[in-house]
C-alpha cells in the first residue's frame, strides 16, 4: 500500500464474474488508508489485486465512495489500471451522475483532452497557481472535481489541498460577521488584452448568447468600447454543504483578488490599467474594498492549512469542490494533469438560509 497504514477495507457490490473467478470477499478488493501522517485527506484507495477496473468497481460502491468523500473531502485512487484518457471519463460517469460537464464561465485556460476533458490549468510551469475553489465564483460550480495523472512533473508539480471546514474554522468571527453580510463581489473584464476573451469564457462568439447566460444568473454585465466586456456578481462567502449541511468556507475572494497575484505581473497590470478595468478583482458585495490585512489573514490560513504530496502515473484524484480546496506548485520537466468537473451545482443549493 505505498506505505499507507491500513484502516480497513471498502466493500460493496462486485462484478459477479470476477468474485466467481477470483473466489475473493468484496471487503478484500480494495484497501484504503491514511496517505499523508497527520492527515485525514486525501484518504488513500488502493486495490489489493493487480488488473482491477477502477470504474467497473466504483459503479457498485458509488454510496461508499460518497461516504468516504463526504468525510474526507478528497479521495487518491492509486495503482488502478488507468492507462487512457477514456478510461477517466469512464471513471466519473461511474462515480457521478451524468458524468463530466462542459467547463462554462471559464476562468483560466485549458486545453480540450476529451469529452469535457482539459488539461488543468495552462500556467507557466514556474508559476504557482492559489489555493481554490473551482469555479466558486461562478452561479454553477462542480461539486465533484477529478484529476487524472498521465506523467507527474520531474520535479514538484504537485496538487496541494486544504480542508475547508478547517479553513473557516480557522477565520476569525469578525472576520467571518463581514463576508457573511456583505458576501463578495467579483469584477471581471475581458478582451482588454490580459487574461481570457469573453469569447472563450462564455465559449459563444455571439453577443446575445452571452447576455442571456448573464441574466439567467444573476450577473451583471456592460459592453465597453471596442467590444470589451465586464461582468460584475455578488456572491456567498460561506455556504451551506448541500449535502452534509455543514458551514463551509468557499469563495474566490482570494484567489481573485489583485493582491494575490504574483509581485510583477500584479504591477504590470496595475501600470497598465485602470482598477475597474483590472482582470479580476474582488470587493466586499457591497463594492467596498477588502481589508489588506484581511487578505493576509487569508491567505496565511489556506498555506498553512495545505496537504502536499507527490503524484504518481495513473493516479485519479477526486475532491468534493465544496469541501476542498486544491491549487498547483511550480514544476520543472513535463507533467499532464488532466481534470474533470461533474455535479452542477448552484449558489442557490448551498445559500445558508
């Protein structure tokens, strides 16, 4: 088990065939245990025998995997045979309903790799990518979030990843009494030369399209010269798991924010534009500007809260995006992670009440 200490074993339904042939109890299929000391994420699945399908099993034992998820926040399923990009959509479809959903409202840029397949996150490799939430700052976010391993990095490249009960845990009450009455604010501006086109996040070329998209969830949006876009939404910063029921800690008021930006590419952008022409750009919902030492505080609280460890070819990574938070480190050589997003969820399922 890679040095996993055990701490038992999933069962649930198995391929008749392959209990029939291999004479084997469904408790002895799989094992999981503990993957980084200290940590309950992301717990470890391993299979006990070589050749088992990691999607044929995970579609009889979805209900394990949830609870699993639910408590963990993220599962690594390693050493399962896992050799094409076919065989990780098998995966999801087998572990989410519908399977993975086209990346929409996007925010960073990724390369197709299959049916709602992407690369994740087409970044320099000597840029670190932030602690998040993916896609909390859309209406619609995946609650399930996959990555599939295809060739780990020479050196780093790893997917840290935090507890979001512990992150909010970890705000302090003033703190958490603010966003939690003002929520937050993202501004986004497009084709203004930095960052992605509205063409490519809206993934239309055509004008209407887009407004529509907009008025269907609740985001404003205002055309500029040379047909320039800028969107602004006020969202939950804290939010109600919609199926646990526990306070979560989910935003992209940090991520976004002009402040968390590497040192010289946040001031090339702050020379060259205008703060309400900025990329991205969060505010309290009431357009008033967050506190420096808010986003510290912050900032300090997701690097402290990270769990990092070393990808392996073929493994699959599945976080449950409300729970868990996931970012990237620098990376030298080649390294391929692809994702996939499943479970459509909106701000409206999660509003605490």
């Amino acid at each position: 088990m890679n040095g996993a200490k055990s701490d038992g074993a999933l069962d649930g339904k198995l391929p008749t065939r392959k209990r029939k042939a291999l004479g084997m109890s469904p408790e002895e299929w799989v094992k999981t245990g503990t993957l980084v000391p200290g940590h309950d994420l992301p717990v470890l699945v391993v299979p006990a025998l070589e050749g088992i399908d990691l999607a044929g099993w995970a579609e009889g034992n979805r209900a394990l995997i949830e609870e699993k998820i639910l408590k963990h926040g993220a599962i690594l399923f390693r050493n399962f045979t896992m050799n094409t990009v076919a065989d990780f959509e098998n995966v999801i479809a087998a572990i989410a309903e519908g399977g993975a959903v086209e990346y929409r409202f996007r925010a960073s840029p990724r390369t197709d790799a299959g049916k709602n397949i992407y690369t994740s996150t087409d970044y320099p490799a000597n840029q670190p990518i932030f602690p998040h939430n993916e896609h909390s700052y859309s209406p619609v976010f995946p609650l399930r979030l996959f990555f599939y391993c295809v060739t780990p990095a020479a050196q780093q490249g790893e997917t840290p990843i935090a507890d979001c009960r512990r992150i909010l845990q970890r705000v302090s009450p003033e703190i958490r009494r603010r966003f939690s009455e003002k929520n937050i604010m993202y501004v986004r501006n497009y084709n203004d030369g930095f960052g992605l086109p509205w063409q490519t996040v809206f993934q239309t070329t055509e004008k209407p399209l887009v407004e529509d998209y907009c008025r269907r969830h609740s985001i404003e949006f205002e055309w500029k010269s040379d047909d320039r876009l800028r969107t602004r939404q006020v969202g939950p910063a804290i939010v109600r798991h919609p199926r646990s029921g526990e306070h979560i800690w989910f935003n992209h008021g940090t991520f976004f924010h002009i402040s968390t930006l590497p040192p010289q590419v946040r001031a090339g952008i702050e020379a060259n534009f205008r703060e309400e022409d900025y990329p991205t750009n969060t505010y309290y919902g009431d357009g008033t500007p967050i506190e420096a030492d808010v986003l510290d505080e912050l900032r300090e609280i997701y690097q402290e809260e990270l769990v990092v460890f070393p990808w392996q070819a073929g493994d699959v990574l599945m976080l449950d995006n409300v729970l868990t938070v996931h970012g990237r480190r620098p990376y030298s050589g080649a390294r391929k992670v692809l994702t996939g997003m499943a479970e459509p969820t909106s701000w409206e399922d999660v509003r605490i009440k």
